[in-house]
C-alpha cells in the first residue's frame, strides 16, 4: 500500500452512526450535537461523543456557538481517509487477482488430469 493505514481513523469511521452523521454534516455545512440528534435515532448524549470520537481523529472540528459547538468536516481529512480506503482497496484487488489466477491453475491442472485419464 502507499498510504499508511491509521486504525484510529478507520476505526472512527467504521461506525454506521458516525458515518451518517459525516453524512449529514456535509451536506448541511455544519451541525450541532441536537440538531444531528433530531435526525438520527440516537441521543444528543450518544451523538456528542460520537462527535468525540471524530474529533480525536480530526474528521471534525467544532467552532464554540452560544452554549453548543457547530461542528464541521474537515475535507483534508476526509480526503486523506477516502485516499486511504482507495489504497487498501487497490491492495485488496491486487490479492484477489493473484487467488483467481492461483485458482484458475489449479482448475486447469484438475481439467488435464481428467482428461489424460
């Protein structure tokens, strides 16, 4: 692979709830821990550390806004997580041709035996 892999990144990222909430922060621009909670099924306690969790890994930021945080993607991240997943992913494909063409061999090695039988 050429990028690195960062488990705490992935492992943000692999939760339904976080990535839709990812979802719903770029389409609206930004959002707050009760405006996401009115749109998913979850508490304003259970999406604030959500929100946490993909601030750590630094998915989101939060600009301070009367007594909550707007928070907002951050796109460089976001960017770097989705080159991340198309390098894994090439990596993957890589192996899977690799086990196809193992595969194949051994079918056509089965076939000649048959056949010379």
């Amino acid at each position: 692979m050429t990028a690195a892999v960062d488990d705490d990144l992935w492992s943000a990222v692999g939760d339904p709830t976080r990535r839709r909430m990812l979802d719903l922060l770029l389409a609206d621009g930004d959002g707050t821990a009760t405006s996401l909670s009115e749109r998913l099924p979850v508490t304003r306690q259970a999406i604030a550390k959500h929100l946490s969790v993909l601030g750590r890994v630094g998915l989101v930021h939060a600009t301070p806004a009367g007594r909550e945080k707007r928070y907002r993607v951050d796109e460089a991240q976001l960017a770097r997580a989705v080159a991340q997943l198309s390098s894994v992913g090439a990596a993957w494909d890589a192996r899977l041709r690799r086990i196809k063409r193992i595969a194949e061999a051994i079918q056509r090695g089965k076939d000649q035996r048959s056949t010379a039988q």
